[in-house]
C-alpha cells in the first residue's frame, strides 16, 4: 500500500516511544514525526519505493514494475566544504569495488579537487536517479552530514561504517554501525585495495642572498611543485637543517639519512639534499637554484650525476622524464655509482688534508 494519511497514527507509536527508538537515539519530536509523514506523503504523490520487494507502485493501484536499483555513495569526501581523509576516501573505494564485484549499479560522489573522472558531485546529481544513498564512514553529528544526506530523503539512507550518535541516527533508515550503536565493527577503509605509489622526498633550500641576481629559488620551488603533483606520487617534506626543539623533526643527522633511505626518491633544490640522497643508495633530480647553475650543479658535475637542471632553463617535459628515470631500478644504480665516485674523490681531500697538517708546526698559522 502506498504512504497514506492514515500512516501518521502509526508513526507516532512508533518513532515516538523511547521504548521503540533506544537503538536510534531516542523518540522523534512531534515536528519531526510530521516531518516524517510528509516525506513520506511526497514519494507516494509520485512512486514509492519498496526496498523488501524492489518495485515501484502506484499510487492509483495500477501494475507494479521492477525499479532499477542505483545506489549513490557518499562520505565526508563528497563534502567540497569538509574535511577529507585518507581514510574516508579508502572507505568510499572499498564500498564502491563491494557493490561492482556484486553487480550494484552505483555512483560515487566526490568533492571538487579530488574527483575523478568517473565521479560525481553530490550537489550535482538528481536524487531521483537512485534508490539508495549510502553515508560511508567517520562521524555523522554534523549540520555539513545533514546538509548532504537531506538532498536524498526519497531514498532509502543507509549509513555504512560511521560512529553514530543519538541526534544523527534520524537521518538514516538503516545504520551498519563502526561504533556507538550495537557491537563495535572494522574500519571499512581496511577492505581497500593497495595501490603502489612511489614516496618522494621534497626538499627545498631556501634565498642565499650570495648569489645576488641569479637567484631563482622561487621559481625552482614553483617548479618542483608543479612536477610532484603532474607525477601523482606521494610527497614527504624534508629539510636538511636540524631541530633540537621540535619533537616530530631531525634532531640529528643519523635521523635524517634514515629517513632518506626509505624513498623512492628525492627532488631538492639544496646541495646536500642531493649529496645524502645519493649517499642512501637513492636517486635525485636536483633542480638548481641559481641561474646558469652553482654550488648544485657543480657537485652534480663531480659525482657524474646526470639527473641536474637548473631552474632557469628547465621545463616540465624535461623534469618529469627525469623523475620517471630516478624511479627505475637503472638510476638506484647509478646513484651507488655516483656516491662511490664521490667517496674515491674525497680521498684525494683527506691526503691532501693530512698533509697539509703534517707539514704545518703547531702554533703557526695556515697560509
């Protein structure tokens, strides 16, 4: 039977009765139990949905007809004014590849600047088109929550994963609850897939007034930004210089180099950002900083490091073939190659070192 005014004497024993509704948060106000019947009242002027039978009826009680399920998946990371997770995005993915491997029609919706081109935005999309939305993981007690899952109240709302609280749990029809209600579940973002990405250190110098006009450091920074979002890796922020404050910085040099020697690889703008990478065994695109080349290209020279572009005269062609090169196993090669070049160089350093010592009496001064 289609949504009638009849209905509403039902509801109000149902939706209303903390009894009935301990497991949802507790009873309906009389506003919203009325809120309720309208909703309901505005499918059946149209077509119910009957989620038990999976067909539409009439309201004039004509014959009914199988509906065609589309499901809409959205989360926080469908919420262009929100905070997106790695997480939450992990969480989406694994609903969405569940419905695919089990022939669900559905779509997904994301926010703008993380979307794909297969994806959807939720403010975009006509409610009309699906028969279930889903709500996929994290907290729900929140007016951004409502906001997104109130477009969609002539479907049925099912909430996948989140930690539910007594106000939210009025906004879905069916809750498979992470925690807050019934017994604690996984994290959906645990079914994700892996997908290999190759981890990137960034490590950017910064002015070195010495070189007067030929700096070009900012425009080397723009550079190395551009390219590490046009490659798709994953970036980890670096800096040479030491922190004996800051608890989640290198405190030590030791610290750093292990650091370094868990990438892939390294893009920096400084000397010794290029210098330790390679000494790690891993491969660097050094973009120098200053005009014409300096202090970087000039090790870069002496290492017989090719992987070396200066900032005024590189461009993105050039910088991104150079960074597929350092992910090959070839370039981790030629980076043990090049460290070793340099440590055969130093010897010559230390004997001349040594010697220049030895041939100086104590109290006189070097000339």
């Amino acid at each position: 039977m289609p949504w009638g005014d009849g209905d509403l004497s039902l509801l109000k024993p149902l939706v209303g009765d903390p009894a009935m509704t301990a497991h949802l948060g507790g009873p309906e106000s009389p506003g919203e139990i009325a809120e309720r019947q309208g909703r309901g009242l505005a499918a059946a002027a149209t077509a119910r949905y009957d989620p038990r039978a999976r067909q539409v009826e009439s309201p004039r009680g004509g014959p009914t007809q199988v509906a065609a399920m589309r499901v809409l998946i959205t989360g926080w990371f469908s919420t262009d004014d929100g905070e997106i997770t790695a997480g939450d995005m992990l969480a989406g993915r694994t609903v969405s590849r569940w419905l695919a491997e089990a022939g669900v029609p559905h779509d997904i919706a994301v926010a703008a600047g993380f979307r794909g081109p297969d994806e959807l935005a939720a403010d975009a999309v006509d409610p009309r088109r699906y028969s279930d939305v889903l709500f996929v993981c994290g907290p729900v007690a929140s007016a951004k929550v409502e906001r997104l899952v109130r477009r969609f109240m002539g479907c049925r709302r099912i909430g996948v994963g989140i930690s539910l609280t007594a106000p939210a749990a009025r906004l879905f029809d069916v809750v498979l609850a992470r925690d807050g209600v019934g017994p604690p579940s996984a994290d959906v973002s645990l079914g994700s897939a892996p997908t290999a990405v190759p981890v990137v250190g960034v490590i950017l110098g910064h002015a070195q007034p010495e070189y007067g006009a030929r700096q070009r450091h900012e425009e080397a920074e723009r550079l190395v930004r551009a390219l590490v979002r046009r490659a798709g890796v994953a970036p980890l922020p670096l800096d040479t210089r030491l922190d004996a404050v800051d608890e989640l910085a290198c405190a030590t040099p030791d610290r750093f180099r292990a650091v370094v020697a868990r990438l892939d690889a390294v893009v920096t703008t400084r000397l010794h950002g290029l210098v330790l990478a390679l000494d790690a065994g891993v491969p660097a695109l050094a973009v120098d900083p200053v005009a014409g080349g300096a202090k970087v290209t000039r090790q870069a020279e002496v290492l017989g490091w090719p992987a070396v572009c200066c900032a005024s005269a590189a461009d993105g062609r050039q910088l991104d073939a150079a960074l597929r090169w350092c992910l090959t196993a070839d370039a981790r090669a030629a980076a043990k190659a090049a460290a070793q070049r340099g440590r055969d160089d130093l010897a010559g350093t230390r004997a001349r070192l040594i010697e220049l010592l030895r041939g100086t009496p104590a109290g006189r001064p070097h000339t």
